[in-house]
C-alpha cells in the first residue's frame, strides 16, 4: 500500500514514470522494426504490417525509434531521480554528490575511541569526525557542578553536561542547532544558568526513562557521526587524597589552591562499567586518552573496574594527548612524565599506553603571561622521564595559536591519524572533503 503513495498527486513523479515507460516501449518498437520479425505477440505482427503498408527504411525506422526511446528513457530516470533528491536533500548541503561520497568515505573510517570529557576531548573530536564516522566517546559522568550537578541533584539522573558537549562536538548539522542545544539561559527563576541540551536531555530521559535512550535520541536530533557513551550508568561522585592527608568529595571541589592531589578515587568503588564501552575499547583500532582535565575528566573513566583491562588487552594503538597548560589546583608545576605516571599510578600497571603525544609549540609572552596570573604555564616537555615510563613521545605544533592556549582540533586530529597510519591502522589514510 505505502509503494501506491508514489503514484499520489503531488509526488511529482508519476509523469518520469511514464516517460521511463514509454522509453522502453519505443525501443522494444524500433528493435522489432530493426530486426523485422515478430517476437512475443500480435503486437509486434502489426507494427510490421504497418512497416509492410507504408514501405519506410526499416534499419533506419528501427534506429531512430530505439533512439527516440532511449533518450525517453535517460529523462526520466534522470528527472524522476532529481525529483526524490529535491524532496530529501538536506537544506544545509550545498552539494549532494560532495555529501554522499564525504559519507561514504567516513564510514569506511578506522574505529576510533575516546576516553575523557570537558572541553579538552570535545575539541578533538572536532577534528577526529572529519577523518571517520566510526568514533566513540566515553564520557565521565562524574560532573556534579553548573547546570549538571542541579540536574543531578534535582532530578537524580546522571549529569548530562561533558554528554552534551561531546554529542554538540561530533554533530553535522546547522549551526543554529548547534547554538541552540549550547544555549544558556541568562534569565529566569529556576532556568538561569542551565543550558538548554542539558535540559534537553533530562527531558528524554524522564520520557524515555532511560538515560542511554536519551542519549541516542540527542544524536538523531543534531545527526550526530559516531556514538556518544557514558563511562557508567552508576551515579558516581569522584573524591581526592591531598599530599597533607585531607581529603575532598566532589568533582568541581577538587582543584584546591596550594593543595597538591595525591590520589583520587570513585565511590561506589564497586562501579559499573558500561558493557558498550569496554566492547568498543576492545574492538579500536585506535584508543586515545585525553586531553582534559588529568584528575577530573580522565582519570575517573579509567578508575571504573574494566577499563584499565580493556586498554592492556586491545590491539589498538593507545595514545595520550597530554594538556597544554597546567591546571590551577589540579596540576600545578606538572610536566608530560608527571600527568603520565600519575595516570599509569591510578590504573597500576604501565601496559596501557604506546604513545604520548605532546605539543611542542611555544606560545607568546603575552599568553604566557596571562595565564601565569591565572596560576597556570605551559606543561614542560621531558622526554627522557616518559620514554623511561615505557611510552614514546610524539611532538608537533598543536595549537590554534588564538586568544586562548588551546589544541588546535584539526593539528590534533592529523597527528593522531599520522600515527595510527605509521602502525598499520589506515582503513581511510585521507581525509574526507
């Protein structure tokens, strides 16, 4: 009944499947003219009476009939083709053939995986969705500030702000949605300060009472390349150890001044890991760690029972992005090899990373100087102390060289693609344009 509908008025192509059929019948009329014999029924018996009667060149009869056919039969496939295109193409592609073979490409894309949150990891994968469409993040859920730790408070579901982020990060879609689903509220008893995708998802997961459900419901909205995961569907809350024995609860409690972390950890000790994401670890080609916050953003993801096994058992090429400024209360005066060995402390073992990629480009005395009233300096490269952690280091110039001291989400992306195409992961070695 649903295939009728094509033949409804309106659809506009009901006249380019008449012409289609009207092809095929004119060639079918110059091939029995051509060859002068009937084939099939008394159809083809009259159309050579009427050859016999009027005495016109068969061969050229026959040809000029076939011609006239297959030119019928190119303008409606061909139109009847465009008029389905113009009734899907999407709004914002200004070139479909450019659209579809960018697509095809992508999805021919390495499998690629990313543990982290905050902003760190979102710029990346910026960069990453342009090279594949096989990516999955794996995001803390350990945020309990802003707008995430009311809702995680008010509501009781799991906080919904590094998600957000991550999916908005990893969307093709128009800019507008991308502004609306990032859009804070300035105003309003109750709304001021939350963000409209936060709520938003809040709001599918009260409908579809499940926060994963939610999740795959963001993506269809903002047409989302690749797959969005929470490192677990436990609420956790993440707690520190300070070097002078106090101790912290609270994700956006831990950067302390002139309080040194020691340790953090996870309670419920016992969390779960997503099934999903220890699969998707398994089965990378390539796995990337960071970059963000060192004890907020990653560290919590890998403290989760499993996730440290996952790394050590896969096959994929495991990489670090170091930071590229310290953070104030979180990593003060760290170099590379101390955001490594205090990541590799936390899990205890050293077999879950191959590389560390590190930027290596200096940024100006005036950025230097800003972040420094901040508390924050450039992490210093030491080469020598993480090679003797059992990694090797990668250096390129990953910055935006902007306002802000931030990688550069295309710079990133190319070196991470250049290394995994070096040790054999090269489904797609380009780019998709």
């Amino acid at each position: 009944m649903h295939k009728m509908k094509w033949l409804y008025p309106g659809m506009r192509v009901k006249r380019w499947l008449a012409l289609l059929v009207l092809g095929v019948f004119l060639v079918a009329t110059g091939l029995v003219v051509l060859w002068n014999t009937p084939l099939l029924s008394l159809y083809e018996e009259k159309i050579l009476f009427l050859v016999e009667t009027w005495k016109p060149n068969p061969i050229i009869l026959g040809i000029l009939l076939m011609m006239i056919g297959a030119v019928a039969i190119s303008f409606g496939i061909r139109n009847g083709i465009r008029s389905v295109v113009e009734a899907i193409h999407p709004a914002d592609v200004p070139n479909l053939v450019e659209h579809v073979y960018k697509s095809r490409n992508l999805q021919k894309g390495l499998h690629i995986v990313t543990i982290g949150g905050g902003t760190g990891l979102s710029t990346m994968l910026r960069g990453l969705k342009e090279y594949s469409s096989n990516v999955t993040a794996i995001v803390t859920v350990a945020d309990d500030g802003g707008s995430s730790g009311r809702i995680r408070e008010d509501l009781g579901i799991l906080p919904p702000g590094d998600i957000r982020n991550t999916l908005v990060a990893l969307a093709d879609t128009e800019p507008l949605m991308e502004e609306l689903f990032q859009y804070r509220f300035a105003w309003g008893e109750g709304l001021k300060g939350h963000s409209f995708g936060n709520l938003f998802i809040a709001a599918m997961t009260d409908i579809t009472g499940d926060f994963e459900e939610s999740i795959r419901a963001f993506s269809k909205v903002l047409a989302v390349r690749g797959k969005v995961l929470p490192s677990t569907l436990d609420s956790v809350r993440i707690g520190a150890i300070y070097e002078d024995g106090s101790t912290m609860m609270g994700e956006s409690l831990l950067p302390q001044k002139n309080r040194k972390i020691k340790q953090v950890f996870l309670e419920p000790k016992d969390t779960k890991a997503l099934p999903e994401a220890i699969q998707a670890i398994l089965q990378a080609d390539v796995v990337v760690v960071g970059p963000g916050s060192l004890y907020t953003s990653i560290i919590p993801n890998l403290l989760i029972p499993g996730f440290a096994e996952a790394l050590a058992e896969t096959s994929a090429l495991r990489i670090y992005v170091c930071n590229v400024m310290t953070q104030p209360g979180e990593t003060d005066g760290y170099t590379a090899s101390d955001h490594v060995r205090a990541l590799l402390g936390h899990v205890n073992r050293r077999d879950v990373l191959d590389y560390v990629i590190v930027n290596q480009a200096l940024i100006s005395d005036a950025q230097a100087k800003k972040y420094a009233l901040e508390g924050a300096h450039p992490v210093l490269v030491d080469s020598d102390k993480l090679q003797q952690l059992g990694v090797q280091v990668h250096q390129g110039d990953l910055l935006d060289h902007l306002a802000l001291v931030r990688h550069d989400s295309e710079k990133l992306a190319a070196e991470i693609m250049l290394l995994a195409s070096a040790h054999g992961k090269h489904k797609n070695g380009e780019r998709a344009v």
